[in-house]
C-alpha cells in the first residue's frame, strides 16, 4: 500500500494566511481557496471587497488545477490556442490562470485557487500562500 502527505487544518491556514498577506501588500481584494487532490474545498478566505463572483471563481480554479494536476493556466492556453472543445471537458470549470497545485514529493496534495485581480495576480498569490507554507515546515 502507498501513502502520501495530506493537507490538515493547520496547513489550510497557513496557506491562507500566507496568500492573504500576499493579497493584502498589494491592496488586493480576493477570494483564496484551498481544495484537497480531490478538489473538494478545504478552505476559503472572501477579502474585504473582493467580487461575490470571486468567491465562485476561486474555489473552481483550486479544483481545477487539484484535478489536471497541473496550473489551471495550462487549459487557460489550450483553449485560447484554438482547441475550444475542451470547453466541453467534465468538472473543469476553473480554466483561468489563478489555480496552483501543491505538490509535496512530486505528488500533488492539493491547490490553491484565487480569484479577483489579473490573473497573473491570482496565480502570484497563490504561488505565495504555497511557498510561505512550505518555508515554514523546514
């Protein structure tokens, strides 16, 4: 039998805290999910004036890219490079940059999906609540 590193509570909120702060130095206002492999939603944070629409759009991001295994950007680039069928592809409704995957040991435990500024942005913060968690387990 396999085993592999989950994400607990703890972690949840160190993700979060580090993607907030992230957000919040930029005067950001987001909405940042963090979903499990599965992409079931363990946590989300809805920022001081971030878009009702965000808090729909972050969550998805995170699923997709706990999914695919990969960045949502990479459908995000599929598509925009004409392949548009996939449009049609099952439980991925996130396709926007903005979505993480949180690899531990070259398996992917998780991601962080973020919704409410430029993309680039999203996936910025992202990227940050995931490094400043990591930094703070060695």
């Amino acid at each position: 039998m396999k085993t592999k590193p989950v994400l607990c509570a703890a972690d949840v909120d160190a993700i979060l805290a580090g993607a907030r702060a992230e957000a919040v130095a930029n005067g950001w206002a987001v909405t940042i999910a963090v979903a499990d492999d599965g992409g079931h939603l363990l946590g989300l944070a809805r920022l001081d004036g971030a878009a009702p629409l965000s808090s729909y759009i972050g969550p998805e991001k995170a699923r997709t890219s706990a999914l695919g295994r990969r960045e949502s950007k990479v459908y995000e680039d599929i598509i925009n490079q004409g392949r548009t069928a996939f449009l049609s592809a099952p439980m991925v409704q996130g396709m926007l940059e903005g979505g993480v995957p949180i690899v531990i040991d070259g398996q992917v435990i998780g991601a962080v999906g973020v919704s409410g500024v430029k993309s680039d942005q999203d996936a910025q913060i992202a990227r940050a609540g995931i490094t400043s968690w990591q930094a703070s387990l060695a």
